[in-house]
C-alpha cells in the first residue's frame, strides 16, 4: 500500500518569498492534517480536513498560511509571504477517520528561509 | 506551561540495558495517549497507543496514570536499532483528532 507522499522534498527560498506543498494521502483516508516541525521540536498541528472541509485550523498564521483540499483527496499548504522563523519540516499526515485511527506521516517538506 | 512535557535527553544507554522515559500532561480532558518514534531525518510513526490498564508490546512497556496525568515508556533488552527520538502523543478530542506532541527524547543506544 503506498504511503503518505509530499513534494518536494527540500525547498530553498528567500524571505518574502512564496512557496506551496503538495501531500497526497493514503487512498480512502477521509483526514488529512498538516503539521509544522521546528528542528528540536515536535510536530505543531497546522491545520486538519475532514474530507474537503477543515475541522480545525485554530494555530495556522492566517496572515501567511493558507491551505485547502478542494477535491477531499490531495492538499496544498502555501506561504506566502515566508519569514525567516518559517523554516521547519512540514509534514502531511492522513488517518481512515476522525477518531481513534492511526496517523500515518508523509516524509515531509524541509523547507529553509534565507 | 506546555502541554506535553518530556525530559529531552538524550538518554545513551549500552546494549542490553533497560531504559525509560517519562511524560506529563497538563490538560486533564486529554483522552488518547500514544508513543510515536521518529528516526533522524524521518517522518514519525506509532510506536503504540497507551491504556489506563497499562500495555505490553515485546520488550516496550506503556503505562499511563491519569490522576498523575503522567505517560511512561519502558524498554527493556535495549537494541542498537532502539536509537531514535520518542514522541509522548496526548489528544483532546474537543474538535477533531488534533494530536499535540511533546518535544520527544532522544535515545542512544552503544554497543
């Protein structure tokens, strides 16, 4: 069964720059979350659907952050425009359902803010 | 005060020994616990999920204590492949299935 996949895998950019992430997730999986992972960190939910419609965003910087999952099957998170304490790994993750099933993470995004 | 707390290590134990590794959370509506690890450069992935009854898989031990709101991790035979970082996972099922980690424990393993 193939996994959680992200692109791209690295991503440079300077400040005030924009820049998108793609996460496709596990067939079937109904949720989708975004996480943000500072390096010495856990993971920071960012956002999470539940099909095409978001169930909780209440700690994604609206100002700069956006995301969406128009079609309830792939998702893209975009900044716009980057600041320097951006960069992290943003990693996808999918579960069957809300509730007590499993996450399963893509490999992320590692992105850096110059 | 954060959520999920751990102490961050890291813990360098040899070969063989056994190990564990504490976590306490702050919001006693947490109803779901879990132990995730993540390898270096990696994405994180369930270790196992934590019961009130405490859990046993292989040489991993989960026990959880809600009236301490404190998780544990134990493991024994400790393995060179153990080496990793280890995710306390809390959730508050108050809209969604939102998974609050704590900053994780970095483990060592030596031969």
């Amino acid at each position: 069964e193939a996994g959680v996949a992200q692109s791209p895998r690295y991503k440079i950019i300077e400040k005030r720059q924009s820049v998108a992430f793609w996460c496709n997730p596990i067939s079937g999986h109904a949720t989708l979350y975004w996480y943000q992972q500072i390096l010495g960190q856990g993971p920071k939910l960012l956002i999470q659907f539940q099909n095409n419609g978001v169930v909780d965003d209440s700690q994604l910087p609206k100002d700069r952050f956006s995301a969406e999952r128009l079609k309830g099957v792939d998702s893209t998170l975009k900044i716009q425009p980057a600041k320097l304490e951006d960069s992290a790994v943003y990693l996808c993750a999918s579960s069957f359902h809300r509730g007590m099933s499993e996450q399963f993470f893509g490999p992320g995004t590692r992105l850096t803010v110059l | 005060r954060k959520e999920v707390e751990q102490d961050p290590g890291p813990f360098n134990v040899p070969e063989g020994a056994t190990v564990a590794f504490n976590c306490t959370y702050s919001n006693s509506a947490s109803q779901s616990f879990f132990w995730y690890r993540q390898d270096c450069r990696k994405e994180p992935k369930l270790l196992m999920s934590v019961y009130s009854s405490g859990n046993e898989d292989g040489r991993f031990t989960a026990q959880l204590n809600r009236a301490s709101q404190y998780i544990s991790l134990l493991i024994r035979d400790s393995k060179l492949s153990d080496s990793a970082t280890y995710l306390c996972v809390v959730n508050i099922t108050h809209s969604g299935y939102a998974l609050n980690f704590g900053k994780g424990t970095s483990l060592l393993v030596t031969p």
